[in-house]
C-alpha cells in the first residue's frame, strides 16, 4: 500500500492539476497530450487495460505525434513510472508554466494509481486460478482494492469502450482535392497536408464531413491564401479566398509547418512507405 500512499499524497499536493488537465480551455496540457501522457505511464507499468482505455480516447480525438517541445514532459511521466513514486520537477518548472506542471504531475499520479488498480486485479485472478500461489492475505487485500476502485472504473471503461465503436463508425478522411501546381501556392499545400491532422477529431471528422452544407474556411498568411472546404463526403482546397469562407485566419505558417513536417518524419520512419514511394 505503500505505492498508493505515495501517489495519493502527491495527488492532494496538486489539488487543481486533475481540473487544469480535464477541463477544456484551461492553462493546463490539453486532451490529447493528457492521452498520450497516461498511454506512456501505462506502457511503462505494463498496465494492459489502462493502455485500452485511454488508446480508445486517443483514437475518438484523433492522434497525431506530440510536439518536440512537449517531450520533457513524456520523459518525466516515464521516470515516474519506472522509479514508482513521484519525482522532482524542478527541471520542468524552470521551462513550462507552473499549471502544465501541475497537471502533468497529476496526469501521472492518478494514472499510477489506476495502474495499480489494474496489477492488483491481474495478481487477483492470477492466484483464483492457480497461475501463482494462492496467500490470503494478497487475495483480500487485492479483493479491497479492485472492489474499490470499480464504481469508479466501470463508467471510465464503458466510455471507452463507446469511443472505440464510434471511432469505428466514424467516416474515414477522402482524398483531399487539391490544384494543379500551377494553381496553387504553399499555403495550399500546408493546409492540405495539415487538414487530416485537423479533422482526426471523431466528432469534428463526421459532422463536417456529413454536414448538407459545406463549410469553407480560408487561412492568409505572407502574401498567400488558400480555402479548405469541407462537406458532403469530400474535403477539398483551393487557392485565394472564396466567398463563400465563414472565417479567414491570418497568420505565419509556422503551426500548419510543424504539423507537415511530423507528417513528414513518421512517414520516412515507416520503412512500408518508404517501399510504397520506391
């Protein structure tokens, strides 16, 4: 019980990190980095279920590669896990806003003990049928803690398990449409290669794509412009701003660039597409 006292304790030290991960606009990480975040903890305590569970969340938002500059971060979340107790974040504190933190730390200590949670209902029907030996007292206290914990996981599970058939009905992204090269500017291209990292999100994904009506949003940026329009089972861009755009973003290129190239990186360390393009 020990690792349970710790993980606890370090819970009621950052009594606002769970709110400041869950609750969407706040300072805190966001959605898929919460996901990601409690996959690499999981993975690291060889927690099945929990790696189930939140692999569906990530699936519904859609999962795309974390940002370089968030990489601390996952490091941190692993040591965590590997050492089993909570670990100094003086490092972090001195790079990331201190509610990125907090919420990191605790993303990391709820999903420890989730984990053990997990270990402990694997331990319990390892030694009901006989794979170890049956003491018990580790029955008992096993019995304790799955017992406790499950009105609170059982609804965790269904949700999960709600998301992965919806992410499963969901329509998938077309082709996108694109012009010619000679028709067309960078803009189009970034916001082309960017969109189905934009569209990854279950819910965003199908309503867009099955919505009666397109919907076109134009982006400007450095002297050049491009439209992405989304609607009745297609995706398509163009170049320059149609009349029809809802909204027009201004800005540098800089987030569309970064996104492109992580597109980029996981396809040249996919040794199948690397084959495909040869």
């Amino acid at each position: 019980m020990g690792a349970f006292a710790r993980w606890i304790a370090e819970l009621f030290r950052v009594p606002f990190g769970l709110v400041q991960a869950y609750v969407p606009g706040s300072s805190g990480i966001d959605a898929r980095t919460r996901e990601q975040l409690i996959i690499a903890v999981s993975e690291a305590d060889g927690c099945r279920y929990t790696a189930w569970v939140h692999g569906a969340w990530l699936e519904f938002l859609g999962s795309r590669e974390p940002d370089e500059a968030l990489a601390p971060l996952f490091e941190y979340a692993r040591s965590c896990a590997e050492a089993g107790r909570p670990l100094d974040t003086t490092t972090l504190d001195a790079v990331y806003p201190s509610s990125v933190v907090r919420s990191v730390r605790a993303t990391v200590a709820r999903t420890a003990i989730v984990d053990l949670v997990g270990v402990s209902f694997d331990d319990l029907t390892a030694r009901l049928f006989g794979h170890r030996r049956f003491r018990v007292g580790a029955v008992v206290r096993d019995l304790v803690v799955v017992s406790g914990a499950l009105p609170f996981i059982a609804p965790v599970v269904t949700t999960a398990g709600m998301m992965r058939v919806a992410a499963r009905l969901a329509p998938s992204l077309p082709p996108i449409s694109r012009p010619s090269e000679e028709h067309s500017n960078l803009v189009v291209h970034m916001v082309a290669d960017a969109a189905p990292v934009y569209l990854g999100h279950t819910l965003v994904r199908t309503s867009l794509l099955w919505s009666p009506v397109p919907v076109a949003v134009a982006v400007r940026s450095e002297g050049s412009s491009a439209t992405l329009r989304i609607g009745r089972g297609r995706v398509s861009v163009s170049a320059g701003i149609e009349p029809d755009a809802l909204v027009v973003l201004d800005g540098g290129i800089e987030p569309l660039a970064r996104i492109v190239a992580s597109s980029i990186v996981r396809e040249l360390s996919n040794p199948r597409a690397l084959r495909r393009r040869g």
